[in-house]
C-alpha cells in the first residue's frame, strides 16, 4: 500500500496533469474563437495525442473539423466531422451536429446530390431546408417548395418560417419569370445582332454587327473581280443566317440562364446561411 507522501504525490500529479488538460482546452477554445484556425488545429490535435482516451475527444474532433471547414478544407472538414460520428451514438446531440454540418457544406460545394443522399427520408427540418436549398439550386422548383412546405411544419421558430414562406413564393414565383420567345428571336434576328440584342446577349449582338457591316463594306467597295462580289456576298448570306438561326436556338439556353440568375437572386436574400445556428457543441473547457 503507498504510503501518506506517495499518495499525497500521486495527487498532486493527476491536479497538475488536469491542470494542463483544462489549459490545453481553453487554448483551443482561444484560438478558435480569435480566427487562429490552423493554430487552432494543431493544438487540438496536441490534445488528441496527449489524452487520446479523454472523454472529450469527440468534442476536440467537432472543433479540428469546424477549424477545417473555416479554412476552406472542405473535405478535411467532413472526415473529421464523420469522425465525431464514429464516436458517437446516432442519437447524440454531436452526432446531429456534424451530420446538419455535413449536409450545409455539401450544399456549399454544390454537391446537391450528395446533399438530397444525406437528408433522404429525414425528418430532421434542417437536413430538409438544405435539401430545399439544394433542389432550389438546379431548378427544380416543386421539389424545393415541397421540402421548404415539409421544413415549414417542423419548425417552431416564428422567424424560420417567415423565411420559408417567403422561399415558397419564390419557388411557385419561378413560373412567372418572363422567358424569351423563339419566333421574337427569329423576328429580331432580320436586323444584324437584333436577336441577340432580345437575348440581352450584347457581346454577341455587336460581334455580328461589326461582323456583317464589315462584310457591308466589302461588298460597297469591292473591287471588279468577281470574286470581289461572291466572296464577301455569301460570307454576308451566310452570317446573316446563322444569325438568325443561332437567335432561335439559342433562347432555350438564354432562358435556362435566366432562371439560373433567379435562383441565384433567391439565395443572395434568403441563402441557407439562415439556418446555420443549429445546437452546436460549446467551447470545450465548459466539460473539462
């Protein structure tokens, strides 16, 4: 049995090792919290190495993984954001945390399909608004309302669906954006550049115009060779119309990228930065 000064020296070690322990933390909490992200990291880290077997080590793997994903290291972020889960049960409170995560960078790196895998039958609301946000993103506006409608039901913040409500009158809104026309395409395109100009594609509507008055030209000043007369007149022929052409089959991509431009004004107002106040793991020193 040790004796009173080697117990009282075995004490006195486990306060100065906890000691250190509780200091290692608040320093990884400082450092977070004051932008240090890759101190912030090595750190963490030192804390993993030090005590691998601490029962807040699931916590330290939350914050490497947040360092991560401020750092831009996106794919980083979600290996260690997993690893948390790899600690965890599925019913724990970080294990939600980093699956919400999870599911928001995905979203993030406009990776829908992965995003639309991870929120698949949820009843979680946040995994739903980013699968809202994610369908929003390609355009499929039914399914965005219906995640935003089925988000709208589970949450209980006032202020969340106000959101909602709004980002559903913007999906049901999409219908009525105003498109562009083939035959008023084509009819524009009689003049040089006109159906580009209807297409607001206004770098196209001056190419063609420089291009066939140049052509114009040509021919006005063309010299007494014949060539002089057929080369210029079926180059002009054939870019008037291509322009005309080029106009009517272009519209479904300028109306594709209409709606693109209106999905994108969707997210600048009311992007899914909204919903990332989730419940997050606390600084790390709170469980020490």
């Amino acid at each position: 049995m040790p004796s009173p000064a080697v117990r009282q020296l075995e004490q006195e070690w486990k306060s100065y090792t906890s000691f250190q322990k509780i200091e290692l933390l608040n320093f990884c909490d400082f450092l977070f919290d004051e932008g240090h992200f890759e101190r912030s990291i090595l750190a963490c880290f030192r804390f993993v190495f030090l005590y691998p077997d601490d029962e807040q080590i699931p916590l330290v793997y939350y914050r490497i993984a947040r360092s991560y994903e401020e750092s831009g290291l996106l794919d980083l972020a979600i290996e260690y954001f997993q690893q948390v889960q790899g600690e965890v049960g599925p019913a724990s409170s970080e294990f939600v945390s980093a699956q919400h995560r999870i599911a928001y960078i995905r979203l993030m790196d406009a990776d829908y399909d992965a995003v639309h895998e991870i929120a698949s039958e949820a009843i979680d609301p946040y995994l739903i608004v980013f699968d809202g946000y994610a369908s929003l993103s390609q355009r499929e506006w039914e399914d965005a309302r219906s995640a935003f409608l089925k988000a709208g039901k589970r949450f209980e913040s006032p202020g969340y669906r106000r959101i909602l409500r709004r980002l559903i009158r913007a999906c049901e809104g999409a219908s009525s954006v105003p498109k562009k026309k083939g035959s008023t395409a084509g009819f524009y395109g009689i003049f040089p550049g006109g159906g580009r100009v209807y297409q607001q594609d206004w770098k196209g509507a001056a190419g063609t115009l420089i291009s066939v008055s140049g052509l114009g030209l040509q021919l006005v000043f063309r010299g007494s060779s014949p060539f002089s007369l057929w080369i210029p007149g079926i180059a002009v022929a054939s870019l008037y119309a291509a322009s005309v052409m080029g106009s009517t089959q272009e519209v479904e991509f300028s109306n594709e990228a209409l709606l693109k431009r209106y999905a994108r004004g969707i997210n600048a107002k009311l992007g899914p930065e909204n919903f990332v106040d989730f419940p997050e793991p606390g600084p790390l020193s709170a469980g020490s």
